[in-house]
C-alpha cells in the first residue's frame, strides 16, 4: 500500500510511484523538454521546488523525486541511505524508466548527490543550491556522524523526534536557523515532514552514512560543466564551501545571490531560476539534443 499524498502536496496530480528495488519511488513529472532531474536536500523533499518548478517547466522537462525514506518514497533497503548508494540507486531508476537527463540540480546534500551520479551518468552540466559539499570541522567532524549512528540505531528514536520537533514553533525554528526565512505554506509543508517518523528515521540514516571523502579526493576529476549557486546569508552551508569546490572543479562556475539563507530556492525562486536558465543555454548544442527526452 503506497502512502497517501496529502491534498496540499504541491503538484499532487503530477504524483506517482515507481517500483525500482530495492525502493518504491515517489516521483514528480511536469513539463516538456530536455529533462532536469531534481534531488533536493537531507531532510527536504520534493515539495522544497515548488517554487523552481514552475519557472522551468515550460522549457524542460522537471522530474523531481524523494530520496529514499524521505518525503514519500518507500525505503527498500536501509543501510542504503549513504551518497554512493542512493546516487547509485538514482541510477538504476534512471535506466529503468529511459530518463537521459540534460541536467541534475541538487540543493545541499541533494549537490553532492548529483555530483556522484555524474561520475556514474554524466549529463550535459549539473548544478548545485547551497551544496553540501564540505565535512564538518572540529569535533563535530566525528561528533555529529556518531550521534546520528546511535540515535538511528536506537528504537523509537524517530518516533519520539518527530513528535518533539513535530510543532509549528520548533519547526520555525529549524527553519530560522539556516538562515532563511520561510513563508507559512512552506513551514506548513515541512511541519508535515517532520511528523512522520519515516521521514525523520530516514533523514538520520542519511547523516549517519553520509560521507564525501571519496567524492571530494575525485572532485579534480569531474568534468561535467557545473554551475554552484550560494546564497550569502546561508547559515548551514557556508558559500566558501562552493567557491573551494569551483577553484578545485576543472569546468565549473559560481554564482553568489545575496540577503537570502540555505533554502533560497524556497525563498527567491525567480533569482535562482535565472542563472540556472543562463547556464543551461549555455550547455552544448550536441549534448542537449542528445538528451530531449520526449515523454513516454
């Protein structure tokens, strides 16, 4: 039995699940094109394009999905939450339903998640929204990596986190801290999020596999065309973060979007829709035709 989507889900009607072992996705496909496959953050879903999407739809094709656990998608398989697994298993689904992407965009993790998955499929560029693409320093270099291995170990942790975390003030207050500020629609949609235990089980099995050394060490190696987009007041992910990827990525570029947070994407959609639509136009001619994926 699939979950139920709820009524004010954004884009709803353009919902479906798709059966790729060990996973049962929950994918989204509006518009025409050559295809941009959407990979949102650690503990997002897709709901956090809502507002990119309608920007880009009426030249691509936007297919978004939810990582596994997360948002909707059914978890086949739980010591699968890590980047080389899920970038792997976005890769099996890509075959199997004749996707050829033109473009992966990531937000955050969901960045580093693209990034992999070029090595494995490249595309024609890739672009990465605050991308995750740092560890983190200090002691919370083995800190947070642990704590999230004992807590996902735990029974009912999940539960009891959604339920703590599970109210409109703390939400907000998640949301705050990275530094932007989002409208209630979106607190609303999040606040969903976190009060499925799922979704939050799911999210604490990602951070506790998660791990860039070996993207990182190939990161000079990389030579789809990338464009990263930061955002100056972002509080989870510095932009020094992306400009050390850029000088370290052979063909790459940054773009910086001032007075906005982590989640800009939700905040500015229209600001980040431009440059994403200016790099793609600039894409080549042979590789995008190569991948105008007609809608089955």
């Amino acid at each position: 039995m699939q979950p139920q989507i709820p009524q004010n889900w954004p884009d709803r009607s353009a919902s479906r699940f798709v059966a790729c072992p060990p996973h049962i996705w929950h994918v989204q496909d509006v518009g025409q094109g050559p295809i941009l496959l959407m990979i949102h953050g650690a503990g997002g879903a897709g709901q956090s394009w809502r507002g990119l999407t309608p920007l880009l739809r009426d030249q691509y094709r936007v297919i978004t999905v939810d990582l596994p656990g997360q948002g909707f998608t059914r978890l086949g398989a739980r010591h699968r939450c890590g980047l080389d697994a899920m970038a792997q298993d976005l890769n099996l689904l890509m075959q199997q339903e004749g996707w050829q992407p033109m473009a992966y965009v990531g937000h955050s993790a969901g960045a580093a998640i693209a990034l992999r998955l070029a090595e494995l499929t490249p595309p024609a560029g890739v672009i990465g929204i605050n991308a995750a693409l740092g560890q983190f320093q200090g002691v919370a270099g083995w800190l947070f990596p642990a704590m999230a291995r004992l807590l996902s170990a735990a029974p009912l942790v999940a539960q009891i986190f959604s339920r703590m975390a599970g109210n409109p003030t703390r939400v907000a207050g998640l949301l705050d801290s990275t530094g932007s500020k989002i409208d209630a629609q979106g607190r609303a949609l999040y606040l969903q999020l976190l009060r499925m235990p799922t979704h939050v089980d799911a999210t604490l099995a990602m951070m506790a596999q998660w791990t860039l050394d070996g993207l990182m060490l190939r990161l000079g190696q990389q030579a789809t065309p990338c464009l990263l987009i930061t955002a100056s007041q972002d509080r989870a992910v510095p932009p020094a973060v992306s400009t050390r990827a850029v000088a370290r990525l052979p063909a790459a570029q940054w773009c910086d979007i001032p007075g906005f947070g982590h989640l800009v994407h939700e905040e500015a959609p229209h600001m980040v829709a431009a440059p994403i639509l200016q790099f793609l136009s600039t894409l080549s001619p042979v590789a995008v035709a190569g991948r105008r994926n007609a809608r089955p």
